[in-house]
C-alpha cells in the first residue's frame, strides 16, 4: 500500500483515477468500514486506484486545540487499520492554520484535483470541509460537476439503536463500556505500545504482568478489564489493570499493566496491541496483599470464564 503527504509527496504514476474515501477515519468504526467496502467495490469494476484521505493531526488540534477530543487510534494505528482493510492507498493531507483558512473550492482544486486527480469521492453524510466547515455534500458534489469528478455519500450506519461515531464511541471508552465501544468499532478498542519492566510486584504475587508504554491518547478510566494481546499476529487473552496500584501506595502516573492467560513469555522490548474486550471491576485499595491477591484471582477466573464462552 502506497501512503504519501500532502503537499510533499507527489501522486505515484500507477495510481491509476483515484476513487477517493474522505474523512478522519478515527477508529475505523462500521460506518468508515461500510465507506471502505463501497469504495473498494467501485474502484475494482472501474479498474481503478482505491484511496483513503485523511488528516494529520486531527483539524480540531489547529482550529480549536482547547476542543479538540483524545484520538482513538494513533496515525500509525490508523494507517495500518487502512491497510488490513485493502485499499489501494493513504493520503495524508498535513492540516495547518494556513489550510484550514481554505474555502472548499481551494480545498477541492488544490489536493483533489491537482493533486491527486481524482475521479470520484466518497464521504460520509455529515461531512463538512472548508473554512468555518462551511462545505458540505452538495458543495462537494457542484465542485465535482465543475471540475470533472463524481461525488457519492454513505448514509450513517446505525447499529442497534444508535448512530455509529467517532465521538460516541470516544464517550464509551472515557466510561468504561469498552464493550459497547467494541460493539460500534465493529472489533475492540485497542492500544498498542512497547512492554517495558516494571516493578516485578505481579510476579511476586504470582501473576506475573507487562506493563505497557503506549502513545495512545484515550485509556479507559482506571480499573480491571478483560483484554486481548496481539504478538507477532497471534491473539492472547489477558487480563488488565489500569490505574495508580494503591493497595501499594502509589499514586502516581497511571500504569497500564496486563497478564497473559496461559501463557507465560518474556515481553520486555517487544511491541504489542491491547485490546479491550469487557470491564470487570473498578479499581480500589485493599487491606492486605493477601486481599488483593485473591482479588486478582477471582478477577482472572472471570475473565476466563468470559473467554471460553467466546471465540479469539
């Protein structure tokens, strides 16, 4: 998969009338997955380059930085997400202060047509673009009429009951329904990171546990969850705690620190996906070590419990 920048990166020769997915594509939600499998579909019956644009950083961080929400995937995250789903390229569009005074029309000229030369556009139904957000759907569609490119959107995508968003499921994982987050993802909220050594206490205590560095910006609050652990493309189930320890006193920066079931590996150095499948408990302090020993293996015993009656 190409992945090339806005402005440094010239288009590559081979992408061949670009059938273009426009957004944040922040999580990879069902609804950016539905844009993908249309997008796809319609690039392989036109024999042409299937393309998804997006943005870096996220235009919140420059029009309003105080505003602007924790991502829920990092740009590595997302781009490897991209890939997995099978399109052809990543455009990434360097957003600044100066671009992001672009009325539509400069927008769709400068990066669509010039620079990418696309033939059709794909966008979600409440997709706003241009200075202020003032370019909408129909904006996009009059600039295509004029200059030669076809425009096309996908209604939301609901499930269940709700609208499937970014900012939803954001709000999920802030709560620790990370199991209703997952649920909209479409697969679960997930970090990744480097294991680094920590304080050997779980092993002491006969659970034995990575502590994860991440560059994630959005961790559930602080408790007990029922994870998965992806290495080298094989999946682990774990179980997770998030939090300051303070059975132990530290109350501290938050650590992120996880034990594998069934397993037992050196991890230290190696690079490493969460993801966050069900919460268990909140965290809390307990009298003794022994309390919370036993705690902690009542809470593995869950979270096998959850895993037999599921399929990794």
């Amino acid at each position: 998969m190409d992945v090339i920048h806005f402005p440094d990166d010239p288009r590559p020769p081979r992408w061949q009338h670009p059938v273009l997915a426009l957004g944040n594509f922040d999580g990879l939600h069902r609804g950016h997955t539905k844009i993908i499998e249309r997008l796809r579909r319609v690039a392989t019956e036109r024999a042409a380059t299937s393309v998804v644009m997006t943005f870096d950083p996220h235009p919140p961080r420059v029009v309003r930085p105080d505003k602007a929400p924790p991502l829920l995937m990092t740009k590595a995250q997302r781009i490897d997400a991209l890939e997995r789903a099978g399109v052809d390229g990543v455009a990434v569009v360097r957003f600044t202060s100066e671009l992001s005074q672009w009325d539509p029309e400069t927008f769709v000229r400068t990066v669509l047509v010039e620079w990418l030369h696309v033939s059709e556009v794909w966008v979600g139904a409440n997709f706003l673009f241009g200075r202020d957000r003032v370019g909408n759907f129909s904006i996009l569609r009059s600039l295509g009429a004029r200059y030669g490119f076809r425009a096309e959107k996908i209604d939301p995508v609901r499930y269940k009951e709700f609208v499937v968003s970014s900012t939803r499921i954001r709000r999920l994982v802030s709560e620790g329904r990370v199991d209703e987050a997952g649920a909209l993802l479409g697969h679960p909220y997930a970090i990744d990171g480097t294991v680094v050594t920590g304080d050997g206490r779980g092993r002491t205590l006969g659970f034995p546990t990575a502590n994860l560095d991440t560059d994630n910006e959005l961790l559930p609050p602080n408790g007990v969850y029922a994870t998965t652990v992806r290495l080298d493309g094989v999946i682990y189930p774990s179980v997770t705690n998030i939090g300051v320890r303070p059975t132990f006193g530290d109350q501290g920066r938050t650590v992120v620190e996880t034990h594998l079931l069934g397993a037992d590996m050196d991890l230290y150095g190696r690079s490493v996906g969460l993801g966050f499948v069900q919460r268990v408990r909140d965290e809390r302090r307990f009298d003794s070590v022994d309390q919370l020993t036993a705690q902690i293996a009542s809470d593995v015993q869950k979270t096998r419990t959850l895993f037999d009656r599921m399929s990794l």
